[in-house]
C-alpha cells in the first residue's frame, strides 16, 4: 500500500494561485512612479477602465480598490434604480428580499447587507456548480416581489448566467453578476462580466489577472458609471471646498495598482491556456479514481481559474466538521477532502475546501434557503432517501480545491497527483 508518507515536501511551497509577473507591469508602475501620479488617477487608471470595458463587452468600467467595493456600489446602484434614493445614513435596499448564490464566498452578498437587504440563498445546480436556474424559478414563485438577484460565477467554471437573466427579465428583477472568478470565461461565446445589469471583476492577488488587489464594476449606463465613481471618492461635489451631499467611500483604484493590472491584460489568454494545462493534466492524472473534476457547463468555456475535484458519494469515508474542526476515520479504497488536504499539506501544497455554503454559515444560518422542491434548511452530511438533499452542501462535503498555479511545474504536478492517488489505497 502507497502511503503519503513516502512523498518529501517540496522545498518552495506548491500554492493554490499566485501572481504572474510580466515585464509590462513595472514599466507602467515605473511610469506612475515617475510621472508622481501615484494616487486614484492617472494614466493606468484610464487604460485599464477601457480594456476591462472593451475586453467584457460593456460600455464603461470603473476602477476600484478591490472586488467587494465594486459589488457594493453594483447593489447601491440596483437599490437606487428599483426603491429610490433613501435617506442620508439609510440603506438603499431598505429591508427587502434579494436572491443571492449560495456556495460562493461570502464578499458575494456581505454588500446586500451593507445596504440594508436580506439575502435569500438559492441552491446550486450540480451539473455547473452555480446558482440552479430551476431553483432561481422556484423562489420567484415563492417571493413574487422580489426584484434583485446576485449570482456569483465559482472558479471560472461559469453556469447559465444568460439564463438567470432571461428569468430575471421575466419577472422584472435586476442581475449583479459577480464574475470575480470568471475573468476571460464565456458562455455561447459572450464574456462573463457582460450578463448582469451591473457587474464586477477581480484583480485580487490569486486570481487570473491580479494588481495585489483591485476591481472593476461594469455597466453599460454611463450615468451609473459616473455615479460609481463619484461615489467611490467620498462623493465630492464639484466645488473648490469639499462639499458632500450624498454618502462616499474611499473605493477608487490606485495608478499603482492599475498599473499592475495594465501590465497584465494582455496575457490573460496565455494565463487561460496555461490554466487550462493544469486541469486537463489533473483530469488524466486521475483516471480510475471514483472522482471528478470541476464541471464544465454546455456552451460555457472556462478559465480554469481553479482545479477542483469532488469525490463520488460511495468512495466518501467517514467525515465530519464542525465551525472550526474537521475529522475523518481512514478507510481502504475510499477518501474525503479533509484527508486529501492534509496529504497536500504535508508535501507543502496549498489546498482548500470547496466554497462553504452561506445557509451554513453561522451569520446566515436563519435566513431562507430555497432548493427545487421548495424551502430548505441546512442539513450538513445529511441526505434522504440517497439523494442530496441540498446540492452546496453536498458538493462542500465532497469536494476540495487543488493547487492550480499556472506557474507549478510538470513534475510538482505528477507528485500532487500521486499524493491524491495514494490516499484511496
């Protein structure tokens, strides 16, 4: 019997996603520096709201510090369009309903709360590993006034987000789309990014295009753009004191940061195809293993941001986990993630649990969770009748993300695999 005991950690930590350098970035950060254009505005700033605009397919992008600021000002934009402006220090979803992803990360829907609104989970459709179009029907069946949705794009794997929105359309409801993980991936050929009424974008440091941080959100209003960035600069009026009428934020982009992000857009195609590598050597390297990767939706091509595996449901051993802890009991031809991720640990490698469903999450576990039958509950671990009774927390139970550097070599790789392959003898 193989045993990971018989692998030697790697001398250099193996991560999930780390940065990609190219030459470019330090010109245009050399430039800001130079020019002492090194706060939110300059040059950088400029090109990267065009090529991220032209890149997605939207009319206007606005730079921001990171992702999260971005999805705010989409979900202040969206409750300003449907109730109005609310008083000063008021949110502007003003208590009401909002239909959020469920297994994402929770910067996806902390801004609905910001705004005073109260996320409705909706599950997650098996065959993507998005939010379900099927359950998205349900809840607007069960919450007919309901007018916003925000749907989170996992890994770079996107779902049918085109046809959230044509439901969203049907029933009058605005679409965020958090293509935070999703730069670069389509669905029918159109960019993710380019679905929702209003979206966003991530240059955070692990992802496919990263600046250490930042983002962008995208729309194709060119009013809400230059409401989005005036509110992104603490809302100043044009007066030659500061004068504020309305509430800011201190979200705009560093020329710095944007540099970075300049300097990286033109290879995230060759960061795709490296990406993509990576996975397809996982997806051969695992072969005969009762296990599977990340599905790919029809019609949607990925970026591969992320390698992920989940195990099937009888090759699972014995698990548990509580809000801090995991446990498992070893078990021959079987495994689960919390063994594969201490095997990768102990070589060096990074490793991650799948996205932890919001409806399980402490802060979260009273609000309403809908699945194709209807109202549900968390039920960690728990299935009826064989059959999933909600399919994030499956999916969290089963599955686990690998170490996808564009940058691990070949032979590291063939060490991970083996590692994985070693914990199912």
């Amino acid at each position: 019997m193989l045993s990971n005991n018989n692998f030697k950690p790697f001398c250099k930590k193996v991560w999930l996603s780390t940065p990609t350098p190219h030459k470019e970035m330090m010109q245009y950060i050399q430039e800001a520096y130079n020019t002492n254009w090194m706060s939110t505005v300059g040059e950088n700033v400029n090109e990267v709201e065009r090529i991220a605009a032209e890149k997605s397919g939207m009319k206007y992008a606005v730079g921001l510090c990171n992702c999260t600021s971005a999805l705010h000002l989409c979900v202040k934009l969206a409750g300003e369009k449907l109730y109005g402006k609310p008083a000063v220090g008021h949110g502007t979803l003003q208590s009401k309903k909002v239909f959020c992803t469920d297994m994402t990360f929770s910067a996806t829907l902390n801004p609905v709360v910001y705004e005073g609104g109260i996320p409705i989970f909706i599950d997650t459709d098996e065959s993507t590993w998005s939010m379900d179009p099927a359950v998205l029907e349900k809840a607007f069946e069960l919450y007919p006034d309901v007018k916003l949705v925000v749907c989170a794009e996992l890994y770079g794997f996107p779902g049918r987000i085109d046809r959230i929105k044509e439901i969203c359309n049907k029933h009058g409801a605005l679409l965020i789309e958090d293509a935070a993980e999703a730069l670069g991936a389509t669905v029918d050929g159109k960019q993710c990014g380019s679905f929702g009424d209003y979206s966003a974008i991530s240059y955070n440091g692990n992802k496919i295009i990263t600046g250490s941080s930042g983002g962008c959100l995208l729309t194709n209003s060119l009013e809400d753009a230059n409401q989005a960035r005036k509110w992104s600069t603490q809302s100043r009026e044009a007066a030659l004191w500061y004068q504020h009428e309305q509430i800011g934020y201190n979200y705009r982009m560093s020329n710095f940061v944007a540099g970075a992000v300049r300097g990286q857009y033109p290879y995230l195609e060759e960061h795709i195809a490296q990406k993509k590598v990576v996975f397809e050597r996982y997806k051969e390297g695992f072969k005969g293993l009762p296990i599977k990767m990340n599905p790919i939706g029809e019609g949607t091509t990925p970026n591969y941001w992320l390698s992920a595996l989940i195990i099937d449901k009888d090759a699972m051993c014995k698990q548990v986990r509580d809000d801090t802890e995991a446990f498992y009991v070893p078990e021959h031809g079987k495994s689960c993630p919390t063994e594969i991720l201490e095997a990768l640990a102990s070589i060096n490698t990074e490793g991650r649990p799948i996205w932890k469903p919001m409806h399980m999450q402490p802060m979260y576990r009273m609000h309403d969770f809908i699945t194709v039958e209807g109202y549900g509950r968390a039920k960690t671990n728990e299935y009826i009748s064989g059959t999933v009774y909600d399919v994030g927390a499956d999916i969290f139970n089963r599955g686990c993300c690998l170490p996808s550097d564009n940058k691990m070599t070949e032979s590291q790789q063939d060490v991970i695999i083996q590692v994985i392959r070693a914990c199912f003898d």
